[in-house]
C-alpha cells in the first residue's frame, strides 16, 4: 500500500489479533459464513458485487434453494434463472454464472477447483472472488482485496496512495498474500479476509464517516491519529454519468402485457422488457410506435416520469399507459399478466412502470 512495504506487513501483523477477536465476537450470522461450501461463497460472492448484505440474503436463500449446485446451476433454463436473479442487478453477473458453472461440471468434474489460478479462468470470477472463494472455502492463504479493504489498508497505515489505481491493489493483494503464507499456521486466511472485509463493512465506512470509536484497531490506525480519515482512501474523481432520454409504453388490453426481448449484446442483454425508444415521444407519437407493434390502441394516458441509474448512464423516462383492443397480432408477446412475476425477469429500470400493467 504505502511505497514502504514494511510498513504494511508490521501493519498487518499489529492488526491481526485484536482484528481476529473482534470477528469473532461482532461479526455478522451468514448461512454463507455458517456453511461456507465452495458453492454457496461463490454464489454469496458474485451476489455481493454492488449489492448489499441485507438485500442479498434473501436471494441466496432462494437461489440456493432452487439451484443447489453447480450442476443444477449448469442445466437451469436462461428465462428461469433470470428470474431469480431479477432484482440484484448487473444481470451478466448471472449469465457468468451458468457460463462458469458448465466448465466446472466439463473441466472440474463439478466442482470448484481449491486453486485461485484455476478459479480466475472462470467466466466472471477476477482476482478478488478468485481470492475469497479459495481461503474461505479451500483455507489457502490467498489474498481478497475489495473496495472495504482498500479502504481499511489505507486509513491504517493513512496511505496517500490512489486506492482506484489497480498497481496499488495489486501491491496490496501481493503483500496480504505474503503475510497469509508467512503465518499460515497461525492465522486462518478465510477468517482474515472476512474480518478485514466486514471492519470496512461495518465500521470503517466510506465517505469519511467511520466508526472509529467502535473499531478494534482505533489505536493503531495512524489515519485516526492523523485526523486523515475524511481524506483517506485516496479515489479518482467519478466521471459523470452519460443521460438518455427514453420514452417507455406499458401496452395491455387488461388481462395480457405487452413485452419484448432486449438484443443478447449491451446494456440489459436478453432480458424481457416493456417497449421503449429513444426520447421524448408526444401521446401522438407513443400511438404510431404502438400501432406499429401491430396493436389496435384505444386510449392513452400519460404515466409519471421516471429515472433509473445505471453504472455509467441514466436514464430519464417518460412514459404511457396504452390501452389496446387488439394484441393477438403484436410483433411482440402479449403475456398474461399473472405469469409476468412468476415467469418473466423485467428490469428494475421498468419496475416503476410495469406496475401499471393492470390498470388504466
């Protein structure tokens, strides 16, 4: 972290027995942390990018539940698992998913191999996942750097250093590593992570509002001694998200909804979704869209407007509520609304708006 790797392992060494202790005692009640099989880290792990605990634990419950193992994740049908990932987000998280799962049962005999190098070749797995599954579940001495322990790191040993900057990571995963081989016998590298991952969840937080009257290691962060924890980690200025404008049309003719395949490549990739277009359509214009779909409008209402924010976009969405009289021609499904939650994964972008799909 510091330009000075010594500092960092005596660090790290100082940290390690009060960390330890305070996990021990503070740390929160996972069914992943209970019964860390290879399967359900990996499945918690991929479920926890960019989404928060809380939010995770009842779609673990339920994916795990429906998809046991790798094999059964391997088989499932795209619409269905879609569908029990709608909600988390970052939807190609869930097609790495399958993806990986099949070359495990093909290469690996289905099972994650206990190998970090192994683990990075599979599809949506970096050097952070790879890391946590294989000391977690396998209890090898590998090193998981997310953002909470960058961040912990850097308050610690009050670094300057831009933690955005992947040499700083890759110097901080190096010297974690080091550390974890060189006490391998005495120190549990899965627990290790974890502690230093949940410090940042829970009490070190972002934003330079940490809890540092509740942190086990208060006394040696030299970032606290400082006064520095409000400047430090060190980030790249954000850039500014891009705006498009789209207007969105909710289709029925009171029992079925009308939706559409987005394309297999770009944002949303595959998913089902309610008919949208680039802009601001008047009523007018939103009615030859819909009649081009080949449905027979009756009438139309505007529908709130609506903003969803996706990583490096936003979209503002403007939107209608079209009755029609006549689907059954529609270049697109017209689906019984009672099937849409149970069988179809619309897009949380769309939420706001497919709620209306049984009024007018």
């Amino acid at each position: 972290m510091n330009s000075d790797t010594i500092q960092e392992t005596e660090s790290l060494q100082r940290i390690c027995a009060p960390l330890l202790a305070w996990y021990e005692s503070d740390c929160r009640e996972l069914e992943w942390r209970r019964n860390p099989l290879p399967y359900y880290v990996w499945i918690s792990e991929i479920m926890l990018q960019q989404t928060r605990v809380e939010a995770v634990k009842p779609y673990f419950a339920r994916f795990v539940q429906e998809l046991p193992d790798v094999h059964a994740l391997a088989k499932c049908d795209d619409d269905r698992l879609m569908k029990l990932w709608e909600g988390l987000g970052y939807y190609s998280r869930a097609r790495n998913l399958k993806k990986a799962a099949q070359l495990i049962r093909k290469e690996h005999g289905g099972k994650l191999p206990a190998d970090a190098g192994a683990l990075k070749k599979l599809p949506g797995i970096g050097s952070y996942t790879a890391g946590a599954i294989a000391s977690i579940a396998f209890g090898l001495p590998e090193s998981a750097v997310d953002g909470n322990v960058l961040r912990v790191i850097s308050r610690i040993c009050a670094s300057k250093a831009c933690i955005d900057d992947p040499k700083v990571k890759a110097a901080l995963e190096d010297g974690i590593r080091g550390f974890l081989r060189r006490e391998t016998d005495t120190v549990p590298p899965g627990k290790f992570n974890q502690a230093l991952m949940e410090l940042g969840a829970l009490v070190c937080l972002p934003n330079g509002a940490p809890a540092c009257g509740k942190c086990p290691v208060r006394d040696l962060c030299e970032a606290r001694k400082e006064n520095l924890t409000g400047v430090i980690p060190v980030r790249r200025r954000k850039k500014e998200r891009r705006v498009e404008h789209r207007t969105v049309l909710v289709i029925h003719d009171s029992s079925r909804l009308l939706i559409r395949r987005r394309p297999r490549k770009g944002l949303l990739a595959g998913l089902w979704e309610l008919p949208n277009y680039d802009g601001i359509l008047s009523q007018s214009e939103a009615l030859r869209e819909a009649e081009a779909l080949g449905v027979s409008p009756l009438r139309i209402r505007p529908l709130p407007d609506a903003k969803h924010i996706f990583t490096h976009v936003e979209w503002e969405m403007t939107g209608y509520l079209i009755l029609a009289e006549e689907m059954d021609g529609a270049e697109c499904p017209a689906v019984e609304t009672s099937r849409i939650e149970a069988e179809y994964s619309i897009p949380g972008a769309f939420s706001g708006y497919a709620a209306y799909k049984n009024t007018f």
